[in-house]
C-alpha cells in the first residue's frame, strides 16, 4: 500500500466482542419440548434473584432505570438484525464476534439455565447443554443475515459428556456458527489440563473453530456484596485456562488450534509471558522442578502462534504495551452494547487511544488480528468498510493538510525494546524511562 493510500484508505474495523441475545422468554421456542417445563421454573424464579441481588447491593436500581430509559429502543439491537447494523455502524464497525447475553444490566436477554457468560462447570449437564443449544440455534439465524459481517461463538460446555459436546460442536460448524466458547471456570469438573479434553481440540483444530472464554464468571458467592474484590478478580477467571492449556503440551500437541481470552483485558500478558518464558530460560526458581518435557519452545512462541486476546476497549496503557504483548494478538471490541464498552463513543474513544499510533499498527489491531483469527473476508467486508468510512483522518493519524504525521519516532524505542527479556535489554540500562510505551 502506497503512503498516500495509506492514509485515505478506510479501516476495516472488526469488534472482537460484541454481544446478542433474546428476551429470554423467546428461548422457549428453540428449546426441546421436554426441557419446557425446567424453563418455565427457570422463568419463575428470575424475579426472585434479581430482587435478591438488588436487596444485597449488587444490582444499582437507579443506573439500572436510567440506562434502560435512556436507551429503550436502541437496547432492541441486542436481537434485531436492522437496528443492529444501523448501530454497528454509526460506531464505525464493519465485522463482530458475536457472544452471549446482550443485557449486561438487568440479564433480561440471558440465556437459559445459566448457560451464557455465566457458563460454567457447575451446570446441570443436561440443562445447561439445551440452553446453550438453544442460544446457538438462535445466533446461527442471526448470523445468517449478513453472514460477511457476523461471526457467532457457540456455547459449549464442555465439561459435560464428550459424545454431546463433540456432537454439538460439528452441529454449530455446520450451521455456520464460528468460534466454541468454553467454560472459563470448571468448578467441580475436570481441569483443562486433563487429556481427556484432548477430543475436542483435536476436533476444534479440524474444524479450524478458535477456543474462547470470555469474562463472567467467577467466585461470586465468595464475595457477597464486596464488588471490588468481583471486578478485581473477575478477569482472572477467563485468563486460567490459558496456562493450562500451554504448560499440559495442548499447543504443542495442537499446534493449529486457536485459542483465545475474551474482554479480560491484555494488561497482563506482558507480564505472563515474561514469567512464563523465563521459566524455560533458566530460572532459578524453576531449575529444581520437572515437568516441562511437553512444551518444545518457549510459552511467549505458544502464545504468538496459538492464542489471541480479544481486548474489548483496549486502553491506553495497553496500547503502550503491544510490543511485548505482541501487535497481531491483540484484537480491540466495542463490547457492544454493554455500558461498559466503547459503544456508542467508539469513534471519540479510538481516536484518543490510537492518534499517534501507526497506521499500520492500528489497521492490525482494530481488524487484521481479529479477521486472521475468525476467517473474515476483508474483501467481502471492504464495501462495508468503505460506506462507513472511518479513516486515519478520522482518527487524527493525519496532519489538517492531509499529509502524513510522523508515527513512528515516538515509538522506536519501545519497538526496538519489544520484549525485553529476548532483546538483551533484560538488564533495563537501555530502556529510556521517558518512552511513550512507559508513559502510557
């Protein structure tokens, strides 16, 4: 790409997550009959938890009242393809990953039996096996319409029987589904590092469906009303499986299977692949321990061929941190249309994360990665990308005379540095205190 088409050609800008979901009374009608009757109790005893949660201070009624007043008709995207498409754009996005439960306030569209972010190992297996099936026979319909645009991640728990999961997960595939995610905690089941799961990468790797968890869950009852310590620890929870896929030899036995940490922020893969990487380098906290005969190289290389973060509103100071996260593992999401997101100031927001940073470097972040990882076609998306028409200049990547800004020297030094402790900076005498990747 020439410089001057550089700077006039749109970006192609993907959300890694993204959320959709029905009222949940409508699940009714794509559940199997004989599961109704469990439904119908699930139904009844909604009010009752919401009230419960209310009443511990967990659930903020006025933030709750304010946000569905302010954003009534809006909310009904969550589950209606043309009001759905009018926002994606008018937030500048072109493709999405879509994931469960697009109440965020209130669960009004959550899935049933507990089986959408809340996924977990504690499910009934049977329920929570149809209410996943119900959401994904539903999401399959929804992606069907602009299928160019839409990737739906499945609900699989995968801690209930092997046959049924295998099963369900050639069924999504079939039905055009595009991504498995996977239950972030397993409580009582199974650890991810047991071989017994191996069928279900193997079958993931085959079908060339990427392996997601997404934050949610987490140890709730643990914390009672004490939030700090949930939103403290409730990114930790998605992040787990990750290390126990990598150190059990799962990447190196499957070396094309995809997997990835979704809306838990990337903050702290620097520091993860730092630790991880030293422990093979000769740590000598780790030299008197066994065990790593399953893992051939090193955790930083698992990471850049295997695993990906899709960081919903990726921060500043995580931009900063690319060169050692690694740039093409980092895939942004608005998080739409959770209030916690970027959505409906994605534009405003991007622009002050992304003004100084190379064009090159954002096109990857805001679309290549996430494409590359879910098999988008950016030529398919190209005409999309070009009506919505978001630009470097729209981004301020580009001088009022439509010249070109100087990107890359604020950068250099942070780029050169990379990941410090495979670049011979280790020793911190060459890193410059006053870097952009140390001030942001």
């Amino acid at each position: 790409m020439t410089e001057q088409n550089e700077l006039t050609t749109p970006y192609t800008i993907i959300s890694s997550d993204t959320h959709a979901g029905l009222p949940t009374e409508l699940y009714r009608d794509y559940l199997a009959t004989k599961h109704h009757a469990a439904f119908d109790q699930f139904m009844s005893e909604r009010e009752a938890q919401l009230k419960a949660i209310t009443d511990l201070g967990v659930r903020n009624e006025d933030f709750a009242a304010n946000w569905f007043e302010t954003n009534e008709e809006v909310l009904r995207s969550g589950w209606e393809v043309d009001r759905r498409d009018l926002e994606l754009d008018k937030d500048g996005v072109v493709g999405e990953v879509i994931f469960p439960d697009a109440d965020a306030v209130e669960s009004r569209t959550c899935v049933p039996f507990g089986a959408g972010l809340g996924l977990s190992g504690d499910l009934d297996p049977e329920l929570g096996l149809a209410g996943a099936q119900a959401h994904n026979r539903w999401l399959a319909e929804l992606c069907k319409t602009s299928p160019e645009r839409r990737r739906g991640v499945a609900l699989i728990p995968i801690t209930a029987a092997l046959d049924d999961v295998l099963k369900e997960i050639r069924r999504i595939k079939a039905d055009g589904l595009g991504a498995v995610m996977i239950p972030a905690m397993w409580m009582n089941q199974t650890p991810y590092h047991d071989r017994r799961y191996d069928p279900v990468w193997a079958l993931c790797e085959e079908l060339e469906l990427p392996v997601v968890t997404h934050s949610g869950p987490a140890d709730r009852e643990a914390y009672g009303n004490h939030l700090g310590i949930y939103v403290t620890e409730v990114t930790w929870w998605p992040s787990r499986p990750l290390w126990f896929l990598l150190w059990s030899g799962v990447f190196e036995r499957f070396p094309r299977l995809r997997f990835g940490v979704t809306e838990a922020g990337c903050w702290w893969v620097g520091n993860l692949l730092w630790f991880t990487d030293r422990l093979l380098l000769g740590s000598r906290g780790a030299a008197k321990l066994a065990g790593f005969e399953e893992i051939k190289l090193l955790p930083s290389e698992y990471f850049d061929r295997n695993c990906f973060i899709g960081a919903s509103n990726t921060k500043r100071r995580e931009i900063g941190m690319r060169y050692e996260i690694g740039i093409g593992n980092i895939c942004w999401g608005n998080d739409f249309p959770h209030p916690e997101g970027t959505w409906p100031e994605t534009l405003n927001i991007l622009r002050k994360t992304f003004s100084d940073v190379p064009i090159a470097e954002t096109r990857v972040m805001l679309g290549e990665a996430v494409a590359d990882v879910y098999g988008f076609d950016l030529a398919a998306l190209k005409p999309h990308a070009e009506r919505v028409g978001v630009t470097p200049a729209t981004l301020g990547q580009v001088n009022a005379d439509g010249s070109a800004k100087d990107l890359t020297t604020k950068w250099a030094a942070a780029a050169e540095i990379g990941r410090h402790w495979l670049t011979g900076h280790d020793t911190g005498a060459a890193i410059n205190p006053n870097a952009p990747a140390q001030e942001v």
